[in-house]
C-alpha cells in the first residue's frame, strides 16, 4: 500500500545549540556535525539556515520525538496537504 500523510520536517540550524538530543532519539534522521550542530541527513538547505525533509508516516513518529526532545523548540512538523503545523 502506499504512504499517505505525508509531513515537512523543518530543522532551523542557525538557532540550534547542539544539545544532541535529536540526534539521540532519531539517529535515522538527524546527524552531529563538525560545528557543534546537528543537521537533517539527507535534507535541504532553503537558504535561509532553515532545513526541510518531506517525510512519511513511517518516519513521523521519530520526528515528532526528535522535535519534543529539543529544547529550543528549533524542529517543526508540518502537513504537507493542509500545512498544518503540528510540532
Ligand atoms: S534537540 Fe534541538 S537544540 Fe538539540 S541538537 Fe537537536 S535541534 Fe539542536
């Protein structure tokens, strides 16, 4: 069957402080890098410092977890169909 529900993963780097924790709970979507900050794996860079990655349902619940374990509140979720913003 195919994946519905697809979600924008949004990651704003320039305001994030490398805590780590993202990365500690959703290692398949977040990775430390060589400046102290975390960054989306396989995401894109919009210009602006802020990172998007389309996700599926597959991937939401780790992404929800990774954006409730930040403490900066610097991850967002949002339904790509309604542009919704759930995190
Ligand atoms: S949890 Fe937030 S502040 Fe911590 S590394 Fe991840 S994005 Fe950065």
């Amino acid at each position: 069957m195919e994946e519905k529900n697809k979600y924008k993963l949004q990651h704003d780097r320039p305001n994030c402080i490398g805590c780590g924790a993202c990365e500690a709970v959703a290692p398949e979507l977040f990775e430390m890098k060589d400046d102290g900050k975390v960054q989306l794996k396989t995401g894109k860079e919009a210009g602006n410092g802020i990172w998007g990655l389309e996700i599926l349902e597959k991937d939401f619940q780790a992404a929800k977890d990774a954006a409730d374990s930040c403490p900066v509140n610097v991850i967002h979720i949002i339904k790509t169909d309604t542009n919704e913003k759930i995190v």
